[in-house]
C-alpha cells in the first residue's frame, strides 16, 4: 500500500541575537511553562467539574429508576390492597345477608312449627270429635235398647 510522505518537519536555527539574549530565554521559558502549568490547571477544573455534573446527573437518573421501579411495584401492591378491601366488603355484606336469611330462616321454622302445632290441634279435635259421635251414637243404641224393652 501507498503512504504518502509526510513533510518533514524544519528545524528553527536561534539567531545570533536570540543566542545572545539566553537569560532572558530562561524567562521565556518559566512563563510557557507557567502558561502549561495554568492550561493544566484549567483542564483539571473543567475535567473535575464535568465529573461532578455527570456524578450529578447519574445520581438524579438513579433515583429517577429507583423511583419508577418503586412506583411500578407499588402499583401492584396498591391495586392488591383495594381488591383486598373490596373482598372485604363483599364478605360483610354477605354476613350481613347471612344472617338475615338465618333470622328469616328461623322465623319461618317457627311459622311452621306453630302450623303443624295447629293441624296436630285440628287432627286431635278430629278424633275427639269422632270419638264424641261414636260414644254419642253407643250411647242413642244404649238408649233405645233401653227403650224397646
């Protein structure tokens, strides 16, 4: 494969003023370095800063998901709560309807205990009564025998 030839690059030759004027190089020097030193600094800031916004930010996520996954199970649990009051419901009102049938239930027994207290009664005069007309008629023989002789 083809890689195109980079220029070279060109090497800066110091003037004979600048090679002269080497003291006042040294403080060329301790400013560019200075200048990286604060470039570094500067970096160091905004790098420590942007990790602080993204902390920041991942924690405002964290506790955005915590909280829908809260919700979202206590969704379910809610909703299991209300059914669980509506069973309730049902089931004292179905109690309550219980135990009117039982009263009811128990009314009615007594309705017919006190009816066949009666037809026994009724049965009872019935047979009394034939009893009465049987002896009444033993009696009406007795008497005419009584009678004819």
């Amino acid at each position: 494969m083809y890689s195109p030839q980079l220029p070279l690059a060109r090497a800066r030759l110091p003037t004979p003023s600048e090679t002269d004027n080497s003291q006042s190089g040294s403080g060329d020097l301790e400013s560019s370095l200075l200048l990286l030193y604060q470039r570094h600094q500067q970096k160091s800031i905004q790098l420590r800063d942007r990790a602080e916004k993204a902390k920041r930010d991942a924690i405002k996520k964290a506790a955005r998901v915590s909280d829908l996954l809260v919700d979202a199970v206590n969704g379910g649990v809610q909703e299991s709560f209300i059914n669980e009051k509506r069973i309730e419901l049902e089931i004292r009102a179905l109690a309550a309807t219980v135990a009117r049938f039982m009263k009811q239930t128990d009314q009615w027994l007594a309705a017919t205990h006190a009816i066949n207290t009666a037809v026994k009664e009724i049965g009872d005069f019935e047979n009394w009564m034939k009893t009465m007309d049987l002896d009444c008629k033993s009696i009406n023989v007795a008497i005419r025998n009584i009678h004819q002789e």
